[in-house]
C-alpha cells in the first residue's frame, strides 16, 4: 500500500504532479466553458422564441445538431474542421505559414456548443414559466424591451432555470474527460500516462473517480447556496 501511495508523490519519482496539473486543466476548461455554453444558450433560447423566423428556425437547427451529435464526435469535428478551415483561409490569403488549433481552445467550443444546446431547453423552460403579464407591466411603466428583461424578467428567470444549469454543469464535468482524445493533458489523459507508465490502472483510475466525485460535490455545494440566494424572499412572499 505504500508503494502505491508513493506513486503520488510529487516530482520525479511519483506522479502527484501531473495529476494535479490535469485536475487543474480539467476545472480550467470547465470553467472557461460555462459562461460561453449558458451565454450562447440563453441567445439560442431567445431567437426561438422571438418574432424572426429565420432565427426561430437557426436556433432549431443548432439545437437538433448539437443535441443529436454524440460529444466525441463534436470534438473532434470542430478540433480537426477548425485546423482544416484555418488552413484553408490562410492559404487563401497567401501566408506561408503553419497554423494549428489550439486543443484548450477547441475542447472549450466544442463542449460549448453542447452546452448552449442542452442549455437553450432549460432557458426556454424557464422563459415559459414567467407569465406574459410580468412583461406587459414592465412595458406600461415605461420600461424599454432590455429593461423589462434585466429588471424583471432575468432575476425569475435564473431562480427557475438554476436547478436544470446545475445539472448541465455537472454533465460538462464529466464530459470534459473526453478532451484527452484531442491530447490535451486534462485529468483523464494524465490518469491514462500514469497507468501505462506504471501498470497500475485500478489505484490510478481510483484515483481519478475520487477527484471527480471530489468536483461533484464541491460543485453541488456552491450550487446549493447559488439556489439559496435565488430563492431568497420567496418562503416569506408564499406566506
């Protein structure tokens, strides 16, 4: 057992190290991830509901894509798609040089898009919820169409859409194990160096399952007190 152990030691001799460097690589492209997958997800969801068919229809069309498409394959279409469309553009601009992708970058879009996807249904859901009178009222006190949204309409609608973004988060967690097929060196493919140098795939991937779990659970910490604050008000207003 302390053989085993001793393999997470850090610098040379053990492995500690680049595990903790692929955890971090691994909550880095989360973190980058969300703001841009809920954001694009939010504008998804308005275009659905708003007056303009072809953004209507746009937004349908993204939604069917990235939602149908397996993550993988996503990843690798946007990661090796990128690199072949920048080829192209740069070749057509007459500059003689190399450019490659950058994997964080791609792994960021990639799963980015997934989430705006997954996202854009919660967004619409919860743009549901709020009954059209609430607008209404907003526009008879004067309010312009992005006051009544920042003023009324957003506040409700992060408490009702949080629970279903919670999920959508816990879901990116995970699905950013599938980066380390693009080589960038996140937690899983750190874990996969690690087993093939050393043999040792169950302490290894042990490992790697209690530094997930550990995510999870920190996450659904803070998510908790995100869903306190938001619900703040609401047991005295029922009463």
């Amino acid at each position: 057992m302390d053989r085993l152990f001793s393999l997470l030691a850090f610098g040379p001799s053990g492995w500690g190290d680049e595990i903790a460097a692929g955890a971090f690589v691994t909550l880095s492209l989360a973190l980058a991830t969300l703001p841009f997958g809920i954001l694009l997800g939010l504008l998804v969801a308005l275009a659905q509901r708003g007056r303009s068919r072809v953004l209507a229809g746009a937004a349908t069309i993204f939604n069917t894509i990235f939602r149908g498409l397996p993550e993988l394959l996503t990843l690798l279409i946007v990661y090796y798609g990128g690199q072949i469309l920048l080829q192209a553009v740069v070749r057509a601009l007459g500059l003689g040089i190399n450019v490659q992708v950058n994997a964080f970058v791609a792994g960021m879009v990639a799963l980015g898009l997934v989430l705006a996807a997954f996202s854009a249904e919660v967004w619409a859901g919860a743009l549901n919820s709020i009954a059209k009178g609430q607008r209404e009222a907003g526009y008879a006190l004067g309010l312009s169409r992005w006051q009544t949204f920042r003023l009324v309409v957003a506040p409700q609608l992060l408490r009702v859409a949080l629970p279903g973004l919670s999920n959508n988060w816990l879901a990116l967690l995970k699905e950013t194990s599938l980066v380390s097929t693009i080589a960038l060196p996140d937690l899983m493919r750190q874990t996969n160096v690690a087993v093939g140098n050393t043999k040792e795939p169950f302490f290894f991937f042990s490992v790697a399952i209690l530094l997930y779990l550990l995510f999870s659970v920190a996450s659904g910490g803070v998510i908790a007190l995100l869903e306190a604050r938001a619900n703040r008000g609401m047991g005295r207003a029922r009463a």
